[in-house]
C-alpha cells in the first residue's frame, strides 16, 4: 500500500485516518513476527513506518493551516 506524496494529498481527512490506523496496526504485527521468527521482507516494516510518517505529516499540515 505504498502511497506517493500525490496520492496522500489527495485524500480525505477520514481516508487519511482509516489510512493511518490501518498502517499503525499492520506495523504492529510486523514487528512482532518480526521478534518471534524472520518475516520473508524485513524492508516491508520501513516502508510501513515511511507511509505512517507521510499520513502523519499531512494530517499535521491540515491541522496547521485551520
């Protein structure tokens, strides 16, 4: 579910959220597969914390411009 910077912009405020929590979640799990056995794609956990980072970062941006 990698999302450019476009594709993040031109999401809702509730797209945004459900995004960002879906994420949250997914990342969660990862990390601990992660500690209990090898997960096949450890870059998959960057690219998670990555696409939190840019909902974060829009999410704030919106907020700051209200």
């Amino acid at each position: 579910m990698a999302k450019n910077k476009v594709e993040v912009k031109s999401l809702s405020d509730a797209d945004l959220q459900t995004h960002l929590a879906e994420e949250k979640a997914l990342i969660t799990r990862l990390k601990f597969n992660h500690k209990v056995s090898q997960i096949e794609n450890p870059m998959q956990i960057r690219n998670i914390r990555r696409n939190i980072a840019r909902y974060m970062t829009e999410i704030n941006q919106r907020a700051n411009k209200a």
